[in-house]
C-alpha cells in the first residue's frame, strides 16, 4: 500500500490503542469502586460515622479517623498554601536569575519525588523531638506541609510562566509597581493553574499514611483530639489498621470507611475544581 | 557663546531643583523629549551607539529603520521599559518635559503616567472592558466612581470606541476584535492623560481597515499628545508622521521632516532604505 | 525588491529609446529640408506613429510605476522627470514632423545662400549637441553635462533673434524669395523652440538627479 494508506491506518491503529487503554483504566477504577462499595457499603451509616474506634468490629467507628483527616487537612492548608504560594511567587517573579536560583528550581523540583517516608523521619526529628511538639496533630499538618510544599511551589510558579509577558509589560507601561502588577494581573491570571496545583497536592495529603506513621499517628485513638497537641489518628490509617486485623467485621469496616475517604477526596476536589471554574469565568 | 550660556543655565536650573519632587504640573503640558548622548548597551553588545535628538510637543515622529536597528530599544528608553531586560546598561542624558529620567530619584510609575505605551500586539488584560480602561486610574489610588466612569467614558471616546462598547462594558476585552482590542489598549492609555504617547509597532498585527482607523485616530491625537511610533510601513510613517528618524545598527542615521525625508533625503543610506535597495 | 528594480531599469530604457527616437527624427527632418529630399521626409511622418506609440507607452507605464511601487525619493523625482521628458520629447519629434510635411506639402527649395545667411548649420549643430548633452546627461546621471545646454541655447537664442533682420535683408534684396524666406523663418522658429524644449529636458534632468529646481529660475 502507498504512504497515504499506511498513515491513514497508523492514525486509526493509534486511535484504538488509545481507546483501550483509556476504557482499560476506566474499567479497573469501575471494577476498584465496585468492590469496595460491595464491601463496605452496608456499614456506611450516620452511626459509623460517629463511632469511635473499638476492639469490637462492630461498634468501631471513625470518628476519630474523620476528626484527625479533616484537622490535619485544614491545618495542612493554612501552612502550606501561603507558603507554597509565597516562595512560587518570590522564586518566580523577584528572585534573581542565577546559577544560585537555577540551582534551587531544580532541586525544589526533585523534592516533589521524595519518598514520603523521608518526609516523616525528617517531621519526627524536627517537629516532633527537636521542637518538642511529640506525635500530635501539629506535627503531622506541619509534615504534610513540607510534604506537599514542593508541588505547590512547582505549580505556582509554572502557572506564572504561563502568564503572557505581554501582559505584565501593558501593566508597567501603565505605571503599576511591581506588587500591583503581580496583584492584579499575574495572580488572577494564574489562579486556574495555583488551585489545580493546590488540589493535586492536597490529594495527595489526604491519603498518606506512611509519614504520618512514623511521626506518631496512633492506629488506635478511642477519643476525640481536643487540641493541637493531642495524639491523633486519620483515616488511611484506620482503613490500613483494620485491614490487618482477622475479623471479618473489620474488612467490611475497613471497605466502608474507604468509601467515606473516597466521598471526602472527591467532595474536596470538586469543590476546588468549582471554586477554580468560578475564579476562571469572572476573568473571563 | 549662545550655546555656552544655555548649557550654563541648564545645570544652574537642575542643580537648584530638587529631583525627588513629584513632577511640577506646568511642565507636563510641554511634552518634550530629548536625548544627549544615548548609548545603550545589552550585556557586551552596544545596541545604541550615541544619539542624539529633540522630539517636539504636538508632533508625530516615526522611527523607521531595518530590524535590529535599535529603534524599539531607543523607544523604550523613554518610558524606561527597557529596565526589565536582563544586562540593560545606559548613557547619556534622556531629559522628558525637562527632567532627567535616568537620575537615581525619578520613579518609573511616576514617569509612566506622563508617557504611556501602545504595543504590536494588543495585550488586554483578561478583564471587563471597563476594567481595562479603569486599570490605569485604580493603580493610582483614585477611588471616586463617579471621574472613573468619566475617565473612561473619555478615553473610549477618544480612542473612537465608545460608540462601539458603550452598551456592554463589563462584556469581557478578550471578546473584541483585533482592531478593536488595539483602540481598546489605546483608551487604556488614554485613560491616565498622558502628554507622550509611544506606538510600538500598533497597526502590524491588523488588517488594513483597522490600520486605516488607527491612523485616524493617531491624527486626531496629534492636537493633544506628542506621539513617537515605531513603523515597518515605510507608507504609514509617509502618510501619518511630522518627522521621521532613520535608524540603522545603533545609529540614526537622518532626522527630518517626514516630507523631506521622503522627497530628497540628505543620506545616501536613507534613499537606499526607503526606496527598498536594502533592508 | 528585484521586480522594482527591473522596472525601473525598463522605465530608464524606454526614456533612452525615446532620446535615440527623437534625435533620429530632427536628423532626418533637417536633411530632408536642406536637400528637399521628399523620400526622407516620408519617412520621418512614417515614423512619427512609432514616436507617438512610444510616449502612450511611457506614460502609461509610470502610471503604472506609481501606483503599484509607491516610488519614493530618487525614484519618485526620476518617474517625474521621466514624464515630463516624455511630452517634451514628443513636441520636439511634433516639430521634425512638421519640418518634414513642409517639404512635403511645399514643393519649394530653399535656396542655399539664404540657409547660410541665418547660419542654419549652425543653429541645427547647435540644437543636435544640446541634445547629445542631454542624452549623455541621463544616461549617466551627469548634471554638470546638463548644465552645458544653457549656454548652448543662448547661442540659438541669439541666432534666432539675429534670423529676422536676416532675412528682411535679402528679401529686400531679392522679392522673389519671400516665400522660401517665410518658411525659412518658420523653421528657424521651430529650432529655437526644440532649443527651449532641450533646456527644459535638461532642468527634469537635473531635478531628478539633485532634486534642485531650476524652473522660472532667472540666472542658471
């Protein structure tokens, strides 16, 4: 066959191998989401929610878990968002260009693929025992903080690249400063890709367990955690606790309670991609 | 002797004015520009080599010459926007309505609201069409709704668009046609009531209607504003400007009357450019 | 810009063709009328179509010049000039082919003592190096060359003034003569003329290459 044949197949060959992976992924997630609503569902109820923690499956409840997920989210947020936004914004648009800040893009970049494990012996050492804070909320938001710093710095600063040149110079022709430009201009420019970058990384956050393990979250918490100092649990870690246990009871819990973590990861997603959408047609 | 005198005079006037003074509301209607000495230099390359000129109020003056000639860098000296270039060095003396601009105390956004700048490719924001028009005046600190509006209103008018988006402001910039996003960034400019005007290039990206209707316009500005413009269109700089300045390698090489430049222009390099030997 | 180039060198041509055309013309007109040569004469008014073709095609070429390369500076002046040395050149070939039809339509000999009494060798010599001036001029851009016709036409100028007392003088000598003298006077007109024609070419000339106007301009 001539040339025009063998593209015209190679298009439509590519174009079914892309299909099938893409319906390959969908069907896993489907087949995933499946089994686990199989499992767990019939627990998911106002009183599973409410319960704390037991030895018996099944009284135990996550509580505790939902408390310690949504305090360490919501602590995790106030530290790393101003912060990741901050030093994106500082290393973009104010620091100097230099081997120096080369140097530095490059290495923020890598901490983005650290084991998270590393990240928890490093939370343990500083926060936990130099600062004293022991194994409580604090230190773990203030771990999954520098967890996920890197990649919201990388973000932020990859969405004021995209910011079109042009704009900031129609900024500083007008007389703006500096501070304004970024104010008025860059910033509401990129917000579509800082909060794509914020939501990545709080996704992220949300599941991890591994650190927090090692900076002292507890498998077991029969209580609420009243202050910041307090022991904690969350819930990828009551979810990987029961998993471990031999009752039956547990694995239901266990399907159940991955099912609440899904819903919340989903709900928080959804409402970033929504809050994104609103912030992009105002501009618009 | 004359000529003595008035550089004496000149330094008595500027050592007895205080520079860190915000610009005295007299000069700002005598919008001139005048250069000593420029000499610019991006890293180790010398982008302009020592010019001198004198720009005068109410005129338009068009920049012509082959790419890479330093037109765009000399324009850009005068509003300073050539700040943000990494390497960006200079000399000489850059004196807009009788200051100084390059001594130590002038502020930049001080300057820009005497000159504002037009660039190739409309850049509006991604804002309401209010917005935009708007921005110039918020930066400066102006709160009162009622001179915004006019302001706004005013500068549409002037920029030949009122007509065009008065019954939607808020519709969005980016929803208007390339012409009409270029007059837009001019009302922008309008807006801050400068005295100076400076036209990078403002028609190469249009179609030849819309070219047609900012030349209008850049006459009709011409009562009020002293408007530089850099041009590729050897015919728009004929058609549009008082004076013409031809620059070549970091050179200007002839200033004059546009229709001298045009008839019989005194360098032979000149005539080779405009009648399309080189360049 | 190879294509402007190439037409401007078309354009250029066409006024040298025009100059050889011309030239060409005051020659034969003048030996057809010394000589009373008829057959000679036919062929200037022959070749006054080709004359006339020739200045409809530069002028339509330079409008054509204009409107599509938009000339500036030299190039402007130079399609200017070229215009204008069109129609000159065109009365002048008009003055040839008006000599020639008297030979034609007049079937008279001009006696020689008279041709040389105006010193009509003198005047054509004259007349035929201010236009070799010209033609030298245009073809290498040489002002100073133009300049020379100046002079030159003064020396017409004079003959020319001189030509009537002349031949008042020999009619009185001879009655006979009136008409030949007449036409004589006719043509010695026509000759000062072509010298007026020439002057003017050489001050298109000038302005083109130099953009100085000498137009109505008392001392050159």
């Amino acid at each position: 066959m001539n040339n025009l044949q063998k593209n015209r197949l190679i298009d439509a060959a590519f174009k079914m191998v892309g299909m099938l992976c893409t319906l390959l992924g969908i069907l896993i997630l489907v087949i995933l989401l499946y089994n686990i609503i199989r499992v767990g569902y019939t627990r998911v109820n106002w009183d599973f929610i409410s319960s704390l923690p037991s030895r018996k499956p099944e009284e135990a409840g996550i509580y505790t878990a939902i408390i310690g997920t949504l305090d360490l989210m919501l602590l995790t947020i106030i530290f790393a968002i101003p912060i990741g936004i901050g030093a994106g914004l500082y290393l973009e648009e104010y620091a100097k260009k230099s081997r120096l800040s080369t140097l530095l893009e490059i290495n923020i970049a890598n901490l983005a693929g650290v084991p998270s494990i590393i990240y928890g012996l490093l939370g343990l050492g500083i926060f936990v025992r130099f600062f004293g804070f022991g194994g409580s909320i604090l230190s773990g938001a203030l771990t999954l903080s520098l967890l996920i710093l890197p990649i919201i710095i990388v973000a932020t600063r990859e969405a004021i690249k995209a910011v079109p040149p042009s704009l900031k110079e129609a900024s500083f022709a007008l007389g703006a400063s500096k501070w304004q430009t970024l104010q008025k201009v860059v910033l509401p420019s990129s917000s579509g890709g800082i909060v794509t970058g914020i939501i990545l990384s709080l996704s992220r956050a949300i599941g991890e367990t591994a650190p927090l393990i090692v900076v002292g979250a507890m498998a077991y918490v029969p209580f609420v955690p009243h202050s910041l100092f307090d022991t904690f649990s969350v819930l990828p870690m009551q979810i990987f606790t029961w998993t471990t246990r031999p009752q039956a009871g547990f694995a239901i819990a266990a399907g159940a309670a991955i099912i609440i973590l899904l819903g919340i990861t989903f709900l928080m997603n959804g409402i970033a991609v929504y809050l994104r959408n609103k912030w992009q047609n105002k501009l618009q | 002797m004359a000529k003595q005198i008035a550089i004496t005079m000149e330094t008595i006037i500027e050592q007895s004015l205080p520079m860190d003074e915000i610009v005295d509301k007299s000069l700002k209607k005598t919008h001139t520009i005048e250069v000593n000495g420029a000499k610019v230099w991006y890293g180790d390359f010398m982008a302009i080599k020592g010019i001198d000129m004198m720009i005068k109020p109410n005129t338009v003056t068009s920049f012509i010459g082959p790419s890479g000639c330093g037109k765009s860098t000399f324009l850009r000296l005068f509003n300073r926007m050539n700040d943000y270039v990494d390497g960006f060095r200079m000399e000489g003396k850059i004196k807009v309505n009788g200051r100084n601009i390059y001594k130590d105390k002038v502020h930049v956004e001080e300057l820009r609201k005497e000159i504002g700048m037009v660039f190739q490719k409309p850049n509006p924001f991604p804002k309401s069409i209010f917005e935009n028009v708007a921005y110039g005046l918020k930066i400066q600190g102006i709160k009162d709704k009622k001179l915004i509006n006019d302001r706004v209103e005013k500068a549409l008018r002037q920029a030949d668009l009122w007509e065009d988006v008065k019954d939607n402001l808020k519709k969005s910039a980016l929803a208007l046609s390339g012409g009409q996003q270029q007059r837009l960034c001019i009302a922008r400019t309008l807006a801050v009531e400068p005295s100076i005007i400076l036209m990078d290039e403002p028609t190469s990206a249009l179609d030849p209607i819309s070219t047609s209707k900012i030349e209008d316009l850049i006459f009709e500005l011409k009562e009020k504003y002293t408007i530089v413009i850099v041009t590729h269109n050897m015919q728009q700089a004929s058609r549009i400007s008082d004076y013409t300045a031809f620059f070549y390698l970091g050179n200007l090489i002839e200033f004059d009357k546009t229709k001298n430049i045009f008839t019989n222009p005194k360098q032979q390099q000149t005539e080779n450019y405009i009648t399309g030997r080189f360049g | 810009m190879q294509n402007v180039i190439y037409h401007r060198d078309i354009l250029n041509q066409s006024g040298m063709d025009m100059l050889s055309l011309c030239k060409g013309q005051l020659e034969k007109a003048k030996e057809s009328f010394v000589n009373h040569d008829s057959d000679l004469a036919e062929e200037v008014i022959r070749t006054e179509t080709r004359v006339n073709a020739l200045d409809l095609k530069i002028e339509k070429d330079c409008e054509k010049f204009i409107a599509l390369y938009t000339p500036v500076a030299i190039d402007l002046r130079f399609v200017i000039a070229l215009l204008k040395i069109n129609s000159e050149l065109e009365r002048i070939a008009d003055h040839a082919y008006s000599i020639s039809k008297y030979v034609i339509d007049i079937d008279t000999v001009i006696p020689p003592h008279l041709l040389k009494a105006v010193q009509f060798d003198t005047m054509f010599e004259t007349v035929m190096n201010m236009l070799d001036h010209v033609t030298e001029a245009y073809e290498n851009k040489n002002v100073k060359i133009a300049r020379k016709v100046f002079k030159k036409d003064r020396i017409l100028d004079d003959l020319n003034i001189k030509s009537f007392t002349v031949l008042e003088e020999e009619i009185k000598k001879d009655n006979g003569i009136i008409a030949e003298s007449l036409i004589l006077f006719s043509v010695v007109k026509k000759l000062e003329r072509v010298g007026d024609l020439i002057k003017n070419i050489a001050e298109d000339i000038i302005f083109y290459i130099d953009a100085e106007v000498l137009k109505h301009q008392k001392k050159k």
